[in-house]
C-alpha cells in the first residue's frame, strides 16, 4: 500500500465566526447601553429595575442574559428589550417565543432603530 499524502489549503485565515465576542460588534454594544437602556428606563414604572446583560430574574427555567431587563418589584423580569441585527432570524424567534412562554414581554430593537 502507497501512504496516503494530504494537501492543506494555507492561504486563507480561518474563519472566525464573532470577532467581537459575546457582547456583539461596537455598534450593537453602543445601541445596548444607550438607544435600548434609555427605552428600558423610559418604560419602568416606579420600584421597578433596569438591568443590563444580565440574567433573566426569577425565571429559573431560562438561561439567556438579555440585553436590557425590566425586573418588577417582586424580583421577576417582566420585560425584555433585545438589540437584535437580524430580528427575523430562526434564533431570535425561538428566543422571543422563550421569553414569551414564560410570560415576559419582549420588544426587538432592529438596526434601523440604533443611532449612529
């Protein structure tokens, strides 16, 4: 039997499939902490909180950290805002029927709603 001699492709860099990390590209990073976290804080009612990439409270059934959170005076999210550059993808309506199921509102803040 011959060895068998494989040939590898160097030229192009490999592909990395988010270079920003977890927290998303500059822009997104922008639109949570400014245009998204002044909606959350316009929208809470007095007792309530407003936090930021942080776990959803009093839902034990679900591990994802919105972008911006209105937690209720009982300790429970009542309300989510996602900064969402593809709001129509499979992923971010599996994600909003999640959040849905569980009783929490969620409103979607596509790229034409950042500010530049």
């Amino acid at each position: 039997r011959k060895p068998t001699t494989t040939t590898t492709a160097t030229t192009a860099p490999p592909k990395v499939p988010n270079r920003h990390g977890s927290k998303g590209a500059p822009d997104h990073q922008a639109d949570v902490s400014g245009g998204g976290r002044r909606e959350a804080l316009s929208e809470a009612k007095p007792g309530e909180t407003v936090l930021t990439e942080q776990g959803v409270q009093g839902h034990p059934g679900i591990r994802r950290r919105p972008d911006n959170q209105i937690v209720g005076p009982d300790g429970r999210t009542r309300k989510v805002i996602e900064s969402e550059r593809r709001p129509n993808s499979k992923y971010h309506r599996d994600r909003i029927a999640e959040y849905e199921s569980c009783g929490i509102e969620c409103r979607t803040r596509g790229p034409s709603e950042w500010e530049p």
